[in-house]
C-alpha cells in the first residue's frame, strides 16, 4: 500500500480522483434536496441532513481506523476536548452555512465560491506563520482566484448577483474551512489524521442532529429509494475521499498536492451542469473556474529548486 501512494502516477491518479468526489458533492446535494422534497427555508431539515451524512461518514472511518489498528483510535481526555472544538468549528459551523448557502446558489456558483476556503487559508497563514508569509506569487494567485470568485456571481447583465444566506453563505462557509485549517494544524497534533478525521466528523455529525432534531417538522424530508441512495453516496464520498487523501499527505508533500484541488471546483460545476436541471456552463462561469482554477495552482506552486 505504501508504494501505491508514493508512486508518481498513482498519487496523481488518487489526489485527481479524491479532487472528483469533492466536486461531486454539489450536484449530489443539489438534487438531493430535491428528491428529499426539502423546503429551500427548511434551515433544520438541512442541519439534520448534513449531521446524519457526517455522523455516517466519521463511523466509517473509525470503523476502518478500529480494524486496521484500533490502538490509534484512543485519544486521551485532553485531545477529546481539542477534536469537540474541531468538530464544532470545522463540520458543523463551516456546514451549517455550506448546506444552507448551497440551497440558494446554483451547483456551479457553489462549486466556485467554496474554493475561497484554499484562499483564506493563505492570508490566515501570513499572519500566524512567520515562515509563510505572503509573497508576490501568493498575491497574484489570490487576486486571480477571488477575480474568478467574483466573475462567477456576475450576471448577464454585468451586475453582481449577491445575498447573504445564498453567496453570503458560501464564503463563510470557506472562511470557517480556513481557520479549521490552522486550529486542526496547531492543535491536533499528536493525533493520528484519520483518527481527527473520524472523530471530529462524529462529533461535529452528533452536535448538528442534536441541534436540528427540536426544530425539525413532520414530512420535512420525504426519503425515497433514489434519495438514500444520494444520502449514502454522500457520507461514503467524504469518508473514501478524506482517508484516501490522508493516505497520499502521510507519503507526500501537502504543497505538491494541493496544486489538485483545483479540479474540485472545476469538477463540481462541470459535475453541475452534467446532472442539475436548469444549469448550464456560460462564459462567465468558464472564465471564473479558469481563474480559480490558475489561483489554487499559483498560490501552491513551489518549484523543484525551492
């Protein structure tokens, strides 16, 4: 297995196919609000959904982490503690606006505008790391990537198109993505990924079903054989993706890997356009995926020299 993921072709193969599955969450969501007939104001109904999708996809991975070394699954009361925190901030707080932003943006603009998380990690990391700072390399990929983030809100009649619990959202949503980042980074070390993985999915999962349940009307969800099946997809798709990724970061260099997750946005909207109803790719969205697209390669770029 250690070779499979150190090996050039085979890294490129996962990280690509990991970048795929993130992408496809947006359609997968989009359509599954539709086949679960979810109100588009049904705040509740859709913290329930993700906390249900979250709870499954953490049990997964720790069933996995149970049977191929259960040892690295016992955290002690302190490091509890610090995984609560993660998954508050970094399931619940960044999918409570993921979910309720995406319902009220297209599966393309969405695909686009969470790509601002890659972004804000970058200028967080100016201010609290003195080895990465900002540079004039790092500053040309953001205004390409944030241009391309504003182009995908421009409408036809070249006016931007923004509102708060849509758009609004969505960038928050990348925003709390950020500072999970730097927190999981700083706190969490000591801990194994997958086990960070699990445990924060878990509990960030436990917290949401526990917050939405109260709120939650008669008939807000109306599951069908097509729509547990999109449920399923969807927790099976964050487990595969995040344990696969972990995989390749503990063989690899997290720089040389994350050039890939400019695919995600341009996964997710071709993704969007391929299978919602309505969506279309048009010149403003192909000129925003190819900037955001430039800005995640520019600003994780690093020569072989460096």
């Amino acid at each position: 297995m250690k070779g499979i993921f150190q090996h050039k072709w085979s890294v490129i193969g996962i990280a690509v196919f990991c970048s795929i599955l993130w992408g496809s969450a947006f359609p997968v969501l989009k359509i599954s609000y539709e086949e679960l007939q979810m109100a588009p104001g049904d705040i509740a109904a859709k913290i329930v959904f993700a906390g249900g999708r979250f709870l499954l996809a953490g049990l997964i991975v720790l069933l996995f982490l149970l049977c191929s070394n259960w040892r690295r699954i016992k955290v002690t009361k302190k490091q509890f503690l610090v995984l609560t925190i993660l998954g508050i901030v970094q399931t619940s707080l960044q999918y409570f606006f993921f979910y309720n932003g995406l319902a009220n943006v297209s599966g393309m603009q969405g695909a686009i505008l969470s790509s601002g998380g890659t972004f804000f990690t970058v200028i967080l990391a100016h201010f609290y790391y003195r080895s990465d700072r900002m540079s004039w390399k790092k500053s040309v990929g953001l205004m390409t990537g944030f241009l391309g983030i504003v182009v995908a809100n421009w409408g036809q009649e070249f006016q931007i198109s923004f509102q708060w619990d849509g758009e609004g959202y969505m960038i928050l949503s990348g925003l709390t993505a950020a500072i999970a980042t730097i927190m999981a980074k700083e706190l969490a070390s000591g801990i194994h990924p997958f086990a960070i993985t699990g445990w924060q999915l878990t509990i960030g999962g436990v917290i949401m079903l526990v917050v939405g349940f109260p709120f939650l009307h008669e008939g807000a969800m109306t599951f069908t054989s097509t729509g547990l099946g999109l449920f399923i997809y969807s927790a099976l798709l964050s487990s595969v993706a995040f344990a696969l990724w972990y995989s390749l970061l503990k063989y690899n260099h997290a720089g040389e890997l994350s050039m890939y997750k400019f695919i995600v946005p341009v996964s997710g909207a071709v993704l969007s356009a391929m299978f919602i109803s309505g969506e279309m790719l048009n010149s403003f969205i192909l000129v925003a995926i190819v900037l955001v697209a430039f800005g995640i390669i520019i600003v994780n770029y690093h020569s072989k020299k460096a």
